[in-house]
C-alpha cells in the first residue's frame, strides 16, 4: 500500500499485547481506514501501529489508546479500542531499501492543533491589536530591526556555533532547538 505523508480517518479493528525482536513489551493495534479525508482509495484496508511501554514512549502509547476509547488500566484487556474514530498521522520510512508507510501518531479525530494553551477568543482579539501596531511599524520599514551580530576580531579564531551552517554563515535565523517530548502532538 502506498500512502501520502498526512492524517488519515481510521478506527481500531483489534489490538494484542506482544514483544519486540529486542524482547521488549509492545502492543500492536490493526486500524482500519475509513475515507472521507483523502484516503478513499484506501478505505477497508489496515495498517498497523505499535505502541511501546518504555519510559519515553509510555504516555504517548496510553494517549493513543485513549483516543481509540480504552478506558481500563489494564493493558492485558484492550476493550473499547474500537470505540472511537482517529486520525492517524502517517509517514513514510525506508527499512531495508524499501518505503512503506507507518503510523506515527495516532490522535483524537479533530485533534490538529498542538498548542500547549490555546487563547481564549478574547485573549486573541487582545494581542491581535499589541501586535497590529507592531506589523504596520515592520512593513513600513520603521519597526524594530535585529541587531548585527558582531563580527570576530582580525586574527581571532572563529568558534563554532554548532548546527550545519559553516562558521561564515551570518546574520540568519538561527538554527532551532531540537525537538523534545514536549513538541508531540497531543
């Protein structure tokens, strides 16, 4: 089967407890996709997600079950996995020189904002107008502007800044920080 990198409408048809090829605890979740967001071609079909118990995946692995409408607190008994519509987040890996997709995610259907807080209506129209005044300065070439960085003193050695750009890269954005547990989408 082959799948664009995207969100795809799909609800839990069976789920087992099981171990990695490393003997680790894992459960294993057959979605069914069901259509209506671009994946029609592939309605019926499954694809399969693995969630793990390890100290960085185990919140991530129960969200998901959540969202597919597990209610227990016993993972031996997966009941009412198969409550709940979901979006599953899907990207493609190679493995072995192959492509195929995997199921990255698996999120409440309607879940596509990953903000932390979210602003109140009112908490919105409020910044909007701190920051109208600001974007009108900034296209008007008279808002605040970056300072330059400073540039390296005659005959001093250049100190790397980390990140891929070369030491002779300046005045860009700078790299971002790399992404965290607290960057995933729930």
């Amino acid at each position: 089967m082959q799948l664009e990198n995207g969100r795809y409408k799909a609800r839990a048809a069976q789920g087992a407890l099981g171990f990695t090829s490393g003997g680790k605890e894992q459960v294993a979740i057959e979605f069914t996709f069901l259509g209506n967001d671009g994946s029609e071609p592939y309605a019926g079909q499954s694809i399969t997600w693995f969630g793990f118990f390890t100290d960085a995946s185990l919140e991530h692995t129960i969200k998901a079950l959540r969202a597919c409408g597990w209610q227990g607190n016993d993972v031996s008994d997966l009941t009412g996995i198969e409550s709940n519509d979901v979006s599953l987040v899907i990207e493609n890996e190679e493995y072995e020189g192959k492509w195929s997709p995997k199921v990255r995610w698996v999120n409440p259907l309607g879940s596509g904002l990953a903000l932390k807080q979210q602003m109140e209506p009112t908490q919105a129209r409020s910044f909007a107008a701190q920051m109208r005044g600001r974007i009108l300065a900034m296209e008007q070439g008279t808002g605040p502007r970056r300072a330059p960085a400073p540039a390296p003193a005659r005959g001093a050695q250049q100190q790397s800044r980390g990140g891929s750009r070369p030491p002779s890269y300046g005045g860009g954005p700078p790299e971002p920080p790399p992404l965290t547990d607290e960057d995933m989408p729930f």
